[in-house]
C-alpha cells in the first residue's frame, strides 16, 4: 500500500507528514502541466526548419550586402575617374581655344577662375580615388581581426570547459596559466581592432568630404564655363 493510500486512511500526521502528502500530490500536476508545455514532434521539427531557412536566408543576404558594396566601391571609383578625366579634358579644351583666340575671352577672372575650378576638382577626385583603398583595406583588417579574436574566444571556451592536451608536449594545458596569457592576447586584439578602426573611421570621413568638394568643384566650374561662353558667344 503507498504511503499516500495511508495518508487518505486517516492515519494521525505531523507537521512534517503534511507537509510531504502535500509534495506528493503536486507532483502529478506539476508533472502534467510540463508535459503540455513541451512542444509536439512535429512542432519541434517545423520551428527547427523555420531556423533552419531563417540562418540561411541571413547568410545569403550578409554574402548579398558584401558584394553589394563591393561593387558600389568600385562603381563610386570609376565616377570620380572619370570626373578627373573630364576635368582634364575641359582645361585642355580651354587652352587650347585661348591660345589660338588670344584676348577674346572676357573677363579674364572669369576665365581664371574657371580653370582654378576644374583643376582643383580633378585634384579633389584624384586624391578621393588614392585614399579610398584605404578605408577598404582598414575595414578588411578590422573584419581579420575580429575572426581572429573570435576564433581565439572559442578556443579558450574550449580549453576552459574541456580537459586539452597541447600538442607540442602531450601534457594537459594548465587551464589557469593559458586564461592568463588569453586576457593578455585579448586585450592585445582589443587595442588593435581599436586602432584600425579609427583608422577605417577618419579614412572614410576624408573621402566623404572630398566627394563633397570634388562634386561642389565640378559644378561651380560648369557653372562659370555657362557663364564664360553666355557672355562670349
């Protein structure tokens, strides 16, 4: 007979047999109630396909975004080229018509101006064009550095929750020794995700702000060009 069919018999209890036929029967509840929180098999394996597709989509739209702003990149250099190109070409069209119609271009500010325009434009797109491997190249090395440390991380997780014997000496790796040495590599890591980053953050804001001149330039430059031959022509 179980002790709770006695306790239903009317045997006299203590405080502490109450407080046990009381644990014994919220246990079957309790027992129930987890058993219909626990998602069904086939609900179990749908959320894990949902997952599933959902970790996979994620993949390919971070592979998308990266080529995506390869080619931006490499798009956005091919433009300021071809400004410098037109800037260059516009300074030598200028010349050229000057010095075979000496004097016949008014005002001459007018005219200096112009080409001052253009040939700091072109500067401008010249220089954009030389810095601007410089913020990919500082992004790339932020993005090495960061695997790394991650791989590192992982590494240590591994050491720590599991016994790893080193390779080189076939003893167990004294797990308190190497968690040193890791904070020392972490924090080595730190500074100099750090450091490129700054370097990726203040390469980027230049090319920004040359852009901006390289495009202010070239529009005023076309601007008094309009003027020059209105006035001339």
């Amino acid at each position: 007979m179980s002790m709770l069919e006695d306790f239903q018999k009317g045997i006299p209890l203590t405080p502490e047999l109450e407080r046990l036929k009381a644990g014994l029967e919220k246990l079957p509840a309790e027992a129930a109630e987890s058993r219909t929180q626990l998602p069904p098999e086939w609900e179990r394996q749908r959320l894990e396909r949902l997952f599933d597709s959902a970790a996979k989509h994620a993949t390919d739209m971070n592979h998308r975004a990266a080529q995506g702003s390869i080619d931006i990149g490499k798009e956005r250099t091919q433009y300021f080229e071809k400004i410098a190109l037109m800037c260059s070409a516009t300074i030598a069209l200028v010349v050229s018509f000057v010095g075979s119609h000496a004097g016949r271009l008014q005002p001459v500010w007018l005219l200096r101006s112009v080409l001052i325009l253009l040939v700091l434009a072109m500067v401008a797109a010249i220089y954009r064009n030389w810095r601007f491997p410089f913020y990919v190249l500082a992004g790339y090395m932020k993005q090495e550095l960061e695997a790394k440390q991650d791989k590192e991380r992982c590494r240590r997780d591994l050491i720590a929750g599991v016994p790893t014997f080193d390779l080189e000496d076939g003893t167990t790796i004294d797990v308190p020794t190497f968690l040193v040495e890791f904070a020392k590599t972490d924090k080595t890591f730190d500074k100099r995700i750090e450091e490129v980053k700054k370097c990726a953050d203040s390469a980027f804001s230049v090319v920004k702000l040359v852009e901006r001149a390289a495009l202010l330039l070239i529009v005023l430059a076309m601007m008094l060009l309009v003027a020059l031959a209105w006035i001339n022509f």
